[in-house]
C-alpha cells in the first residue's frame, strides 16, 4: 500500500526492543545500524514516522548474533507492510461488522480523517481483518 508524498507526520518514534539482553547468553544486546522498518503511518488521530531499530548479541558465536530483536510496542503500532494504522483497521472493521456499513458508506466518513483510497479500505479489511476474524 502506498502512502501519498505530501503526508508531514506530526511526530517521529524510533522504537527499540524492550528486551535488553541475548535470550541465548545473556550479554547485552548492541543496536544495529539499519532500521528494520521505516514508514509514515496514518491513524485517526495523526500522522507518525515511525522507524524500528533491531538489537543483536555481539558475540559473533551466539545464536543471538543472528537475530535481529524488535520493538514489540512498535509492531502494536501498524500492521506489517501497512501504512494505516491498526485504530484505522479496528475502526473500518467495527463499521463493517457492527454497523453492518458498507465499504461505499465507509469510505467518505474514513476519508475526512485521513487520507485513504476506496480501494484501500476494502483491501484493509479483506486481509487483515477478515481472515483473522473468518468472516466474509
Ligand atoms: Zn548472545
């Protein structure tokens, strides 16, 4: 899903994992350089950039060398491969389900909140919400 260019994110989060040291040996993780996500995220309230820096054990030998540890709180924050944020899903799912709303009624009231295709909240819907929830 692509995010328009002229979104300005009101605020920028680098999330990093809570867990300070190896699950293997239990030395204390060193962050890596790259960022494993990096994305502007939209929910109903605001506009975030927000990015996920990975820990790793230093130890060369250590399983936990190769992992790449993440922030659990930043994955609450939009699903992966997602722009939108999970309020943004929750929401389009409770009109769906609870207030049985089309995705042509959705559309417009989701559109004066943030900026989504049409085609975009169907397709939220369809691959997060309904197969996780196994309805139609
Ligand atoms: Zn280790």
């Amino acid at each position: 899903m692509r995010t328009p260019q002229q979104l300005y994110a009101h605020e920028r989060m680098i999330y990093h994992p809570e867990i300070l040291t190896c699950p293997h040996c239990g030395d204390l993780l060193v962050m890596c350089n790259s960022l494993a996500w990096d994305k502007t995220v939209q929910m109903l309230d605001r506009v975030l950039s927000v990015a996920s820096r990975p820990g790793r054990c230093p130890h060369t030998t250590c399983a936990g060398s190769r992992m790449r540890l993440l922030s659990a709180e930043g994955q609450r924050i939009a699903p992966a491969g997602s722009t939108y944020g999970y309020d943004v899903v929750v929401r389009i799912g409770w009109w769906r389900q609870e207030s049985r709303a089309t995705y042509d009624e959705i559309h417009p009231a989701l559109a004066s909140q943030i900026r989504i295709a049409a085609s975009h909240v169907r397709s939220l819907y369809q691959t997060r919400l309904s197969a996780a929830a196994g309805v139609p």
